[in-house]
C-alpha cells in the first residue's frame, strides 16, 4: 500500500513539475548565424508558449516554417498582438535585413523586405527553442542583423542517390532556418528529362515535381539553380548505347567529342529541362570539370577544345537568361598551373617560378575565354 502511494505521489509531482512557469533568469540564448547585433537587456514576460498573435498592417503572409509560423494568428487589432511586424523599405539596412526588439511584453519586427521579415521570424524561432529548453522567459533584446553575403547557397547532389521527397521540403525548411538563400542542386539522371527521356533514372523527379520543390524553396527565400555535368562527368548520359557515337573516345562514356555539333544537341537538351524544372533560379552551372579529350586527331589542344566546348554553352545558357557557372581546374590543369595553387609544400618562390614559366599557356587564350561565365574551383 506504501508503494502504491508512493508511486501516485511521484506521478503529480512529475505532473506539477511539467506546468511549473518559466524560470525568471536570463537562461542562455545562441543564434546561428550569429546576427550582426544582439544585445541581451534583461528578462521579459513572455512565456515561450504564449507567443500565439501577431499584428501586420500590410497582412503579411509568410510560410509556415518552424513552430512559430505554424502556430501563430493574424489578429485585427495591434493591441492585441504579442508580436507586431512590418515592411520598412527605408530602413537603414541592405536587403534582407531586419530589426527584432523584445521589449517586457512585446515584440516588434521591421524587415527591410519581406525576405528580411522572413529572416526576423526566422530569429525569433531560435530564441523560442532556446527559452523553451531551459524553461525561461524570452530575453529582452535588440537585435539587427543583415548578410554579409547577398548570395548564401549549398551544393546539393544527388547524382548518386535520392532521397524521397518529403525529405528535401524538410531540408529547405532546415537550410530557410539558418538564412541559406541559394541551392545549387546536381542533379545528373535524378531528372526525367523530357528532350531525352533515355537519360533520366527510374527514380527520378518529374520537371514537374522540380519546380514544385523550387516554388517550395522560392516561397522560403531559397532559389534553386541546376548543376548539369557538361563534357566531362557524362556517363549518366553516354552509358547508353543511342548516345556511343558522341563519346570523345569510343572505349569511354566519360567525355562528350567537343568538334560533334550533335553532342550540343543532347547537351543543351538536357540543359534546357532542368532550366524549366529551376524557374526561379538565375545560374545554370555547366560542370567542365577533371575532363581529358582527345580531338578525334583533330590536331587541337585539350586546353582548345575545351574551350570551344565552353564558348557554346555559355552562348546557350545567356540566350536562355542564366549566368554559366564553370568548374575551372582543367585550364589550370592544362597550363601546369593547378597543383601549384594546393600543394602546400611549396614556397611562395618556387609557386612563383611555376606561374612565371607556365603562364603564358593560359595567356595565348586569353581572348577565347568567356566573359559571362563565373569561373569556379
């Protein structure tokens, strides 16, 4: 009888302990990325489970995002709000910046823009995760934090494997969280491409289902751009017998032939459903990388033909209103300048002497280069 009392006292206490009110301390409060200002002024009253309105002349409607966004309620009238919000275009701040001010029993947000709004909710969530994990009251605090850098993005590539898709709308909840604005996504066969339907891979996600996962992003201030391995990297592609004839070495499905107009038939192809599958996004990265091409005896240089190859579809990708993205190693590779610039057991005169005897490879072609492309290792 002892024990069944004892057992029935400990469950209430187990229960009164979870209804116990937050703690009056300043608990420890970490913001990722760290914001460019964040002033801890003392404790307010807000309870992080009581944060349920917010007021926004302009009816600003944000996406549901973490626990906060999904939880809280437009009310009518600003006295009525626990949370009060605007746009300010005027505000001294680049874009995408935002001021959060957590006074005893309010909270006020003004966002330079709605992506700055975006970002001050994004904020709040954090300090609510944190207050809630120590059982304290939200901090009174002045925060004003804008990017340092305006294009923030992740290499996504599921060239070799997919995941199902519910997975990649959590991700870009995650990667809005912590003001990731950009996703470069390599997506090789995990398309199915509709010019060339042979390529795409039984698992792959429909244009349809791209853009739907892009508007997803877009609504979340992310802006997704495709990575479509070009002339090297293309085995996804001339693994398959329709395509053998446009192997720069018909032993390997590594490499496309450069001088065969048809190879850019299939390449811009390719390229232009994943431009439909990214509506939002402004690159289209070409690839270009860890390639070796013979010429077929053609008598040109592997630095020439790559170029040539570069000069096509980075005409294509301005035509079709994105900025090519170029791996750049192989014209480094091709000068004898690349490995200079990693191996750290050379000193910065024997780096020198490799540039001063080796530049002039790079310098002949000077003018063949690209000038819309962003060269990139």
């Amino acid at each position: 009888m002892k024990l069944v009392r004892l057992l029935i006292l400990s469950g209430f206490i187990v229960i009164f302990s979870s209804f116990q009110s937050p703690k009056d301390d300043k608990g420890s409060f970490k913001l990722l990325p760290v914001p460019q200002y964040f002033e801890i002024t003392g404790v307010s009253s807000l309870n992080y489970e009581n944060i349920l309105s917010y007021y926004s002349k302009e009816r600003i409607n944000l996406p549901k995002v973490g626990k906060l966004l999904h939880s809280i309620q437009s009310v009518k009238a600003e006295s009525n709000a626990h949370i009060i919000c605007r746009i300010d275009s005027a505000l001294d701040l680049p874009k995408e910046g935002y001021t959060l001010h957590i006074s005893k029993n309010k909270i006020n947000i003004i966002g330079k823009d709605k992506a700055g709004l975006f970002y001050a909710f994004m904020t709040l969530e954090q300090l609510l995760e944190d207050a809630s994990e120590q059982n304290v009251f939200l901090p009174q605090c002045n925060i004003k934090d804008f990017p340092l850098l305006s294009y923030r993005a992740i290499h996504l590539d599921v060239k070799h494997h997919l995941e199902k898709t519910d997975y990649y709308y959590k991700l870009f909840d995650k990667l809005a969280k912590y003001k990731i604005n950009a996703v470069l996504v390599e997506m090789e066969d995990k398309l199915k491409y509709k010019r060339q339907p042979e390529v795409g891979s039984a698992d792959a996600l429909s244009v349809e289902e791209w853009i739907k996962l892009s508007n997803y992003a877009k609504e979340r201030n992310i802006e997704i751009s495709p990575l479509i391995q070009g002339l090297g990297h293309v085995s996804f592609v001339l693994k398959h017998d329709k395509y053998k004839d446009l192997r720069d070495d018909p032993k390997s499905d590594w490499a496309f032939n450069p001088l065969d107009p048809k190879t850019y038939d299939v390449q811009f192809d390719l390229y232009l459903d994943a431009i439909e599958a990214t509506p939002h996004g402004k690159y289209l990265h070409i690839g270009g990388d860890e390639v070796h091409t013979t010429g077929r005896k053609s008598g040109k240089s592997a630095l020439e033909l790559q170029l040539i190859w570069l000069d096509k579809v980075c005409k294509f990708a301005e035509e079709h209103d994105r900025i090519p993205i170029f791996w750049d190693d192989m014209p480094l590779k091709h000068a004898g300048v690349y490995r200079a610039m990693f191996n750290t057991k050379l000193t910065e005169k024997e780096v020198d002497s490799i540039w001063v005897e080796n530049e002039h490879k790079l310098i002949e072609f000077l003018d063949h280069f690209p000038k819309n492309c962003i060269y990139m290792r």
